[in-house]
C-alpha cells in the first residue's frame, strides 16, 4: 500500500511540475495593453464604422498607408479614409471630413513622395489616379488626376513602388500578360525589357509583385521568381514552386532588412535569401509555423522583430513576435473593444488584418462587423508601442 500511495503521489507531482513548467509556453503570453501605443486612439485602437452606402466593405482587403505625415490612410474600393496621427478621429483636411469617396479608388495604391499618392483604378481603359496629400486630384499627372495607363489591364492588375525609384504595374489582359514598369510620372520606362513590358510567359496569372532594393521585381505566379532591374529574367534566382500540396503561397511579406524577402503561404511564414534560397538563420529552414490557423500576414520593424499577425478562426487576432533568428519571444491576443474595457469581449468579429509600420512600429488595419447585426459595419487601426 505505501508503495502504490509512494507512486500515485510521485505522478502528482510530475503533473503539477507539467503545469507549471513544461506545458507552459516558451515566451510570455502578454495583454494587449502592454503593447499598444496607449496614447493612439482610445487605449490604443481607433474605430469607426462605414460610410452607409459602404456598409459591405467589411469583407474587402484594403491597403493602408502612414506615409502622409504619420495618419492613417486605408484605400479600398471606391472609399478612402483617414485618420488623424493621434487616432483621435477622422482627418477634417481629407476628402471631405476624413472621408474621400470616388469611383476611380481602388486598394491597388503606392506612395510616390510627400506629396503624391498614385492608384491604380478601375476603368474599362485602366488608368492611373494621382491624389494630393488632402485627397485632391494631382492634375500634373492628367485631367482630374487621371492617366490612361497605355497597356491592357483589367481589375486584377497591380502596382508596386520599387526603391530604386520607379514603380512597377503588372497587367493581366488577353492575349497575354506582363511587368511594365513606368517612371515617377507615368511614363512607361522604355529601357525595360520590350519597350517597358516583361511577359513572364506561360507561369499563369501573377497574384502579387515585391520590388527589390536593386531595382528587380519578384513576381508571384505559379512560381516565385525575379526579374532583374534590365527587365530579364533573374537566372541567378531559384524559383520557388507554389502548389497546394506544400508551399501554396498567398502574398509576399516585406523586403527583409538581411537583403532577402518574405512570403506567406497558407500554414507558414517563409524567409529567403535575395537568390530564392531558405534562409536558414530563420526558425526551421526559413519557415516559421506560429499555430492551426491560416496566418495573414508579417512584417518586420525597424528594431529587427518580426510580427506576424494570424486571424483566429472566432475572429480575434493573434500577434507573435519573433527575434530576427526566428526564436519566438511574445504573443499577444486583440479583441475589439467591449462593454467591460477596452480589450475586453465584443460582439465584433475582425476580419482582413494588415500589417504595416509608421515610424519603425507595428500597426495593424482591419475591418470589423458585428455577428448580431451585419448591417453594423467599420474599420479600425491597432497601434503598437
């Protein structure tokens, strides 16, 4: 009897030391309080809901931008809004009263410089739509701030700024698709490839474009692969296969500051090298699988943290941290304000998080819609400290 009683106390020990230690996770589980910026909005969110004739917009992904003096400025289709630096409220000196509604918007947008927003819109002859900073058409670039864009494209089409100064648009428009890439005023650049047109032949439609530091393009297609700043295919680079038995690739993350790129697959973020090689610095051979659910995004801070935001299946949002190693360091869980605090349980769901930075720090835009009543939809900004 001592012996069987020795025992059973011997395995409650170890369940208890199992608690207490092992089971518990490698890192700290934070509350969102500790991370956002409490000074930003209200304890460090901002919402609002839609405009009433854009109530649908919740399930549409848009771009977001801090380019213009540190607001906030989320693009989507047909509607721009802006919030002020503070997160206080909307920015009186945009659009009209914060809000910018015009046919012609479209996610589909880059920053050129201080002054200048170009987007691309959505046009039976696409053009492109240049705004000032206080949301005004830049008549420089056409009548109304448009320019017909003097190639096929449709709806599905993307642009991308490169670093090295010009922008890039890819067009996806029988009987063929390509890369143009213009100059800052919206000539094609004719020193590209075919007079400013790279045709990536038979890889399929391209679904995302990342430039490089050294002026190329990453494009991704049924492949990653690169086109160099001559408008040629990159033969250094190793293509990357994406297929939906293994690296199904969603959208490419940000430029990494060891000279490689990011991408996000369906289970996985994935950290290469500039030539297309793992990089094995990063986790598990350059793949970091932070949990179950599909992870929407990634980004990188200027302090080298690398912040991945995953949306949960019940509609709140997880950050994890990771150090530039890959060695996960933070978790936090976002949940919308509700009735009993500001992070606190609500019956909002978030949907289409994107991660951004101003200033070096994370900030993560979304839309938001209320499982009660679908008619109350918004948007919002997470800021982090």
């Amino acid at each position: 009897m001592k012996t069987k009683a020795y025992y059973i106390i011997l395995i409650f020990v170890i369940c208890i030391l199992w608690q207490s230690t092992w089971a518990q996770k490698p890192f700290p589980v934070v509350d969102a309080s500790q991370v956002l910026d409490l000074s930003f909005g209200k304890q460090g969110i901002f919402v609002a809901p839609f405009p009433n004739n854009h109530q649908e917009d919740w399930w549409e992904m848009a771009a977001y931008s801090s380019e213009v003096s540190g607001a906030v400025t989320r693009y989507g289709y047909g509607l721009s809004l802006r919030v002020l630096p503070t997160g206080t409220s909307l920015d009186p000196q945009f659009g009209s009263a914060g809000i910018l509604e015009s046919d012609y918007l479209q996610p589909n947008t880059i920053h050129l410089s201080g002054t200048k927003t170009i987007n691309l819109v959505a046009l039976p002859q696409e053009s492109f739509l240049g705004l000032l900073n206080n949301g005004s058409p830049d008549t420089s670039l056409g009548p109304n701030g448009l320019r017909q864009v003097p190639v096929e494209a449709n709806p599905e089409s993307h642009i991308v700024a490169s670093p090295a100064g010009p922008f890039y648009l890819y067009t996806y428009a029988d009987p063929g698709a390509g890369i143009v890439r213009f100059l800052s005023g919206g000539n094609i650049d004719g020193t590209f490839a075919n007079q400013g047109v790279f045709s990536q032949g038979q890889d399929g439609g391209i679904s995302d474009l990342l430039a490089t530091a050294d002026g190329g393009v990453l494009y991704l297609s049924n492949y990653i692969k690169k086109v160099d700043a001559t408008g040629h295919l990159d033969l250094n680079f190793h293509p990357l296969f994406s297929n939906s038995a293994g690296n199904y690739f969603r959208h490419f993350g940000p430029l990494s500051s060891k000279g490689g790129f990011y991408a996000v697959s369906v289970l996985a973020i994935h950290r290469y090298n500039s030539d297309g090689t793992p990089d094995s610095s990063f986790v598990k051979k350059g793949i970091a699988t932070p949990g179950p659910e599909e992870n929407y995004d990634v980004q990188e801070l200027d302090d080298g943290t690398i912040a991945v935001v995953t949306m949960m299946s019940y509609g709140d949002l997880v950050v994890d941290e990771y150090d530039h190693s890959g060695k996960q360091t933070l978790e936090t869980f976002l949940k919308l304000p509700g009735k009993n605090g500001p992070w606190s349980a609500s019956y909002d769901t978030i949907s289409k998080p994107k991660a951004f930075k101003r200033d070096g720090k994370l900030m993560i835009g979304f839309n938001y819609h209320s499982t009660l009543n679908l008619s109350e939809t918004g948007w919002g900004v997470f800021a982090f400290k």
